[in-house]
C-alpha cells in the first residue's frame, strides 16, 4: 500500500512545517510521506530549527529550503502549523490544524516543545493511517 502523503503549511515554511517534513520522514517513513511549504515563503530556514533538528534529532535540515504550495505534488493530507493560513486551492480528503505556536525568537526550550508537540502528532497521524 502506498504511503499516505501529508503536506505541512505554514506561512514561512521556514520553521514549523520544515521541522514537520523532517521528523515525519525520518521517523516515520514506513506510514508517511512528508512534504512542507509556505504561502509567503521566508529566505532561509530557520538557523535555529537546523540546529536543533541536528543535536536532538539528528536529522539535517541544512539542506532543505522554503518551497511555496504549487510547488508540492498531489496530496492526501494538509496539516496548517497554526498560522492561520488558507490554502482554498490545494486539493486533498482531509486537513487539520495543529495550532503550534512558533518558536522562532523564543529560545531553546521553546523550540524543543515545539518539535516534541510535532512528534507525538506526526507519531498518531501515522498510527491512524497504518
């Protein structure tokens, strides 16, 4: 069976939905296939994501860069961060809002209850689409 594919949204994707991609395809890849994007894509993302990805995860995000919503194939589910975004035109059978706050500017800890909260979400969402 193929894996259920899930698009992470944010507006910049350059933080939560970036984390999102990372953890869903790194621990979660056998369920899921995970991609991210942003309506107002920022430049970079974010150094501190990237860094803290690295020392608690081990997963690189160094690589990886914005990327807006028509750039993402077909999807089976849309996650928006918690940003209020809309995304009226990117068609799937279900969406969700995880409300996350970002982390960015807020510090370590902040961002490493985010990328927890991402975790144990991405952990159900795979459990329910085994």
């Amino acid at each position: 069976m193929a894996n259920v594919k899930v698009a992470f949204i944010c507006t910049h994707n350059s933080c939560r939905s970036q984390i999102a991609e990372g953890i869903g395809n790194a621990m979660f890849a056998e369920e899921l296939e995970c991609y991210s994007a942003g309506t107002d894509i920022a430049d970079q993302v974010n150094p501190d994501a990237v860094r803290l990805m690295q020392n608690y995860y081990g997963i690189d995000l160094s690589q990886q860069f914005p990327k807006k919503i028509e750039a993402l194939p077909p999807v089976d589910i849309v996650i928006t961060m918690g940003c209020g975004v809309q995304c009226p035109t990117l068609s799937c059978q279900a969406r969700y809002d995880w409300g996350l706050e970002d982390p960015t500017g807020k510090g370590d800890f902040a961002f490493l209850q985010v990328m927890r909260d991402i975790e144990n979400k991405i952990a159900e969402l795979a459990i329910e689409n085994r």
